[in-house]
C-alpha cells in the first residue's frame, strides 16, 4: 500500500487543439494560453502558483525554468518531464508528493506541443538514440509500421477483426461530436472505419491519430476541496522491450492500483486510456481488468458499442488529436472535468469515480512506460 | 553476410540493440555476435519499405529492413546497412 496523498486537482483547461493553427502559434504561445486559462478555471492568482511542471517535446531548447521566466511565475518547486504520453501522470506523481511535503502549495502542470512538418519528422526520427541509429534509417517512418505489427498480433492472439477496432474509432467519435474541443466531430459508421485508406495494413487513417498543436493544464493543490488521488501507481520498462508489447505495464500494476484505491474496474464512472492506437487502447483495458474473461472481441461488442461505456469521453486522442506530449494529459483533464460536472453535453452523469492511463514512449518495438491513477468526487 | 546482436561477456545473455549493463547479470562488456539467419517473426508493409520482427536464435527480437518477399515464420537471411539489419526473404 501507497500511501495515500492529501494533494487534490482544483482545476483543469485546455487550450482548443487544432490541425493547422494560426500563423504565430508556438510551443510557448500553447502553454501560456493553458496556464491562463487554468487560473481563469479555477479562480487562482498568479502570484498563487509556486510550482510549475512541464512536459513538451517542442519547447527545447527552453524548458520549464524559461517558461516560468516568461510566464511571470515564482516556483518554489519546477520539474520538466519529456515522458510523452505519461508524462501527465509522472508530472502527478511528483507534484503531489511535493504539496504534501510542503514543498509547494499551487502547482500548475502544464503540457503541450506546436508541430511544423519539420518539427515532426525530427520528432518521429529522433525520437531516441536507438531510433535514430536503427530504426530511422530503415526508414521505419514512425510508429505506424511498428505499432501495424502489435495490431496483427493481437488480431491474431484473440481472434480479433478490423471491425473490433473500429467500435472504439466509431465509439470515440461519438463522444467527439459533444465535445467543442474535439478536431475531428461528424460522426463515422464501422463502415467509414473500413473505408479510410491504408496507413500500413492492417492500420488506416481513422486507426491513427491526428497530430495537432494544442495544450493542457492541471492545478494540484494542498488538502481542500477538489478532486482526490485515490490511487497512482507507475511501472516503467518492466519488460525490457522484450515482451510481447501488447501485455503493458499497467497489468503489472493494476493490482496495486485498485487495492490502493479501495475500488475495483466495474465501478469507474469515467476511463481514459491512452489511445494512440485502438490496439492500444483495448491492451491498457485488459490490463486493467475491464475485460475480465479475456474475450477482446465481446467486450469491444458488448460494452463499448452496445452499452457506451465511458471510455475516452473527450473523443480521445484518436479524433480530438495528439497535441505532442498533452496526450500524456488530455486524459486527465477531460477525468476531471467529468468529475468536477463540466463537461458539457458528453457529461457522464453523476460520475464520481474515474480511472486513467498513461503509456508511451516507444523506445524501440513499442511503449516502455505505464501509470495509472483514480480520481475521485469527494 | 550477417548483422550483429551483442552478447554479455559475463554471462552469455544476447541483447539488440546493445543495452549500457546486461539485463541479466549487469556486466558491462558485450561481444558482437554475427547471426546468419533469423526467423522472421512478422513484417508491415510500409509499400516502399517493409520492416520485419526477426528473432535470432540467441534470442534478441531485431526490427529489420525486409527485402524480398516475406512469409511469416519464414526463415531470412540476414545483412547490415550500416547499423541497420536487413533481413532477406
């Protein structure tokens, strides 16, 4: 058992993701616009915040130092933390420990990415060492080849048809269409998934996520009123990339998670799992047990497609984008708002309870992070 | 024609790539290991370039560059361009 923080999530924003932003937008320019409208959110002064986290790929060679410079802000506590799509969670588990030991009391988190066509490509070829020296001179061109292989394993291991990915592709969009936010809303059948056009077989278009710039932003503060950490727990390189890729770090953690929380998967109002790829997605949920009898398929039929479970509410990555390293956050922020009763017309009602994941950095055949938290409505 | 995996010196354990310590025993030393054939575990088809899982019989998983025409569970014959594997169906 973990012990427990004191620490709560008083607000969360989100600066409006975009594909083609205006002409002007940087990194920085994201990040203020989350930080200004997580104070307008939450009703906090500027003067208030003395802890300030960061997570970005793009904002290099600055980092959270600079933007605090520029933001105005005096941190008691400051951490940078590049973890891509874990990253919100990882910024989490510091700051809380940070508030209860006193060490800050109003830390705003902050995460975001602006891509140019270059900024990716640098992105997606050097992305690590290993990347650089053995895979982008394949050229492997991304994740996409890597993560084609994962999806036909696990289509092969369980049976599974293109048309079980694509009741979360239809599922997210559904939630995507009551979400102001989301960059892509018109709704799409299991037959549009079927017909977006190959990426890398068995992957198409509405498989892959689209990239945009955009932010999140988070504020954690000292025991009050707010959402609370019932649990938080994070396995990293648990494998040593020599695993099969599609068991994550989450089922190792899982265990521990829902003891520590005192709650178990059926009683989650909300889920957010990191979604940057629907095999994904499905992995992360089996491993933290919403699946239960192992059968990938039914539970795809049964509970994301007949029964609507929560899952992604925001639309997820996979139709309001990945904005860089916010995908490490939207999950979070969009938790929270459900928690808090802000979340529009996708609104779960009365949700009180949510669960999320974080997952990523693919340091040579798949992700090697994992964490995961519950949040609750006191 | 081969490509290299590395192998701990202290204990025998075959790596790809090469990690800092063994995972295995923590040594610090690697030799390289020149491997001839590997199977081809599975491929995508990226249409002007394909990448292959090839399993070495050491052990160590290597992403490769595919040519020829692959069969899953096939066996290929491997070569390196530069540090990258190329696997040949």
């Amino acid at each position: 058992m973990v012990e427990r923080s004191n620490a709560v999530i008083v607000g969360a924003a989100e600066s409006p993701y975009s594909r083609h932003p205006p002409e002007g937008t940087t990194t920085e320019s994201l990040l203020a616009d989350a930080f200004v409208r997580v104070l307008e959110a939450t009703g906090i002064r500027r003067e208030e915040v003395d802890g300030l986290g960061v997570a970005s790929f793009t904002l290099a060679p600055d980092r959270a130092i600079d933007l605090a410079w520029k933001l105005g802000v005096r941190p008691r506590w400051l951490m940078d933390d590049g973890n891509g799509g874990a990253s919100g969670i990882q910024l989490i588990q510091h700051a809380m420990r940070a508030i209860d030991a006193g060490d800050a009391e109003t830390v705003v988190l902050l995460s975001g990415d602006h891509f140019t066509r270059d900024d990716f490509k640098a992105l997606v070829d050097d992305y690590n060492r290993t990347t650089a020296q053995y895979l982008s001179k394949i050229p492997h061109g991304g994740p996409n080849a890597l993560f084609a292989m994962l999806t036909r394993q696990q289509m092969e291991v369980h049976g599974l048809e293109r048309a079980d990915y694509g009741r979360i592709a239809v599922a997210q969009r559904r939630w995507a269409g009551l979400n102001p936010g989301a960059v892509y809303r018109d709704p799409i059948t299991l037959d549009d998934y079927l017909a977006s056009p190959a990426v890398v077989e068995p992957l198409h278009r509405l498989d892959c996520v689209p990239v945009v710039s955009g932010a999140d932003a988070l504020v954690l503060r000292g025991p009050g009123e707010g959402i609370r950490i019932r649990a938080l727990r994070a396995l990293h390189n648990y494998d040593g990339q020599e695993g099969d890729g599609l068991r994550t770090g989450t089922a190792e953690i899982a265990g521990e998670l829902w003891r520590d929380a005192g709650v178990g998967p059926d009683e989650m109002d909300v889920i957010s799992v990191y979604d940057d790829y629907p095999a994904m997605a499905l992995a992360q949920l089996n491993d933290l047990g919403f699946v239960g009898d192992g059968d990938l398929s039914g539970f795809l039929r049964r509970r994301i497609e007949e029964e609507q479970l929560p899952v992604n509410t925001s639309g997820g990555q996979l139709s309001a984008g990945q904005a860089g390293c916010a995908g490490g956050m939207i999950g979070l922020v969009e938790s929270v708002l459900q928690l808090q009763g802000r979340a529009g017309e996708r609104q779960v009602e009365d949700a009180r309870l949510a669960v999320v994941t974080g997952y990523g950095m693919v340091l040579y055949r798949y992700g090697a992070c994992a964490n995961a938290i519950v949040l609750e409505r006191p | 024609m081969s490509a290299r995996v590395f192998v701990c010196a202290s204990c025998g354990r075959a790596v790809f790539p090469r990690r800092l310590l063994c995972p295995d025993c923590g040594g610090r030393e690697f030799r390289d290991e020149q491997v001839e054939t590997a199977t081809l575990e599975d491929f995508s088809d990226r249409g002007q370039v394909k990448l292959g899982a090839v399993r070495a019989p050491s052990g160590p998983l290597l992403i490769a560059r595919v040519e020829g025409d692959p069969r899953r569970g096939g066996e290929v014959s491997l070569d390196e361009d530069g540090d990258v594997p190329v696997a040949r169906a």
